[in-house]
C-alpha cells in the first residue's frame, strides 16, 4: 500500500503500474470530493485481480468492493458525517 519515505517525508505509491478510476471503466460516477479536494488523503489504493493495484475513489470501491463499505454503514457515523458535511454517499445506506 501507500508509504511515506521517513528521510523526505513524501507518500509513494506501490512499484509498478497504477490503475485508476479511469482505467478500470467502472459504470459508476466518480466521488468528486474524493478526486478534487484532498486525492492524496481520500482515494485508496487496493488489490485488484491479476495483483495489479489500483487508485480509486470511494464512488467506484462501493462498486468493486461492497462488502467493505458495509461495514461502514454505522448509523452514527453517517449522521456526523451528514451534520459536518462529510461524504457521507461513503456507506451503502445513504
């Protein structure tokens, strides 16, 4: 997964090729929090198949991976996040 280097202090990727939201051409709408404002804090970057690893936004990881988002469904959690102005389209319930 992402790293940061100790000596500069500056996140790095996995070796070898991204794939991102683009890429994988996911019949979904990108989360433009995700992709606009704080990229390097709010895509995730997962496992794909064939071990590629990907860069994605919460939008297109509810589509490839619904059953981690699930767990993120917790209803206190998706208030806080309505009241302060969070994506709250995080969870499967909103």
């Amino acid at each position: 997964m992402c790293s940061v280097d100790p000596a500069t202090g500056v996140w790095t990727f996995p070796d070898g090729e991204i794939t991102t939201c683009d890429d994988l051409r996911a019949e979904v709408e990108c989360c433009e929090s995700c992709h606009g404002y704080y990229p390097h804090y709010d895509m995730y970057v997962v496992d794909l198949s064939e071990g590629r690893k990907g860069w994605i936004c919460c939008a297109v990881r509810r589509v490839l991976f619904p059953e981690t988002v699930i767990a993120s469904d917790d209803p206190v959690r998706l208030e806080l996040m309505r009241i302060f102005g969070g994506d709250e389209s995080e969870g499967q319930g909103a």
